[in-house]
C-alpha cells in the first residue's frame, strides 16, 4: 500500500471543498468529510483516518473547520494505468522481415577478384 505520508500536504480551511479521485486520502489533522458519487452515505475522516478514493468515481472532501489532509496516488493507479496502455497498445505480431534480417540467412557470396 502507497504510503500517505509521503504526499503532499494540503491546509484545508473552514467551509472549504476539494473534488478528489483516484487517490489516498489521509487526515492528518482535523475532521473531513467525504461525499463520494454513487454512494449515498458522507464518510466523515478524523486524525490518522485513511480513505482510498477509486479512479472515475468522483468524490468531494469538505471541511467545517482547518484540518490538514495528505494525498498520495491511489496504490492501484499505476496498475489500471499500465492496464489501461496495455488494452490501447497491443503487442505487435511478428514484424515483416528487413534488409539486413535477409543477409544474414543468406550464405555469403565469394567475393570476385
């Protein structure tokens, strides 16, 4: 798992909202709450609560007083996107032979004197 502690660190003051996806959020100080799509219950985070936000479903992190949040990327970000190339970018068949692919299976010829 990504470790929160290593993101950066962001103020939040009082009636204040952040749309987030796709990441970790972790309350370093403070009360949040979260209102993510889809989901019909808030979430409300205190110190040392950690969240995982999921990529495409948006979410909106708000704040009644300062509090102090951490992001880091989501730990399954670099999977679904190397996932997502994947699907986008298929392997290539074999590749059609080139010039010096033919010499080299050809016997070389003697050299004429």
């Amino acid at each position: 798992m990504v470790n929160a502690s290593t993101g950066p660190l962001l103020q939040l003051h009082g009636g204040e909202l952040l749309p987030l996806h796709g990441v970790q959020l972790c309350v370093e100080q403070g009360l949040v709450w979260v209102t993510r799509a889809g989901d019909v219950d808030d979430h409300f985070l205190r110190d040392g609560d950690v969240m995982l936000l999921e990529h495409g479903a948006s979410a909106l992190v708000g704040v009644d007083a300062p509090a102090r949040v951490r992001i880091a990327p989501h730990p399954g970000s670099l999977a679904q996107l190397l996932r997502t190339w994947q699907r986008r970018h298929p392997p290539a068949g074999p590749r059609p032979p080139i010039a010096w692919d033919i010499d080299e299976r050809l016997p070389a010829a003697p050299l004429a004197r």
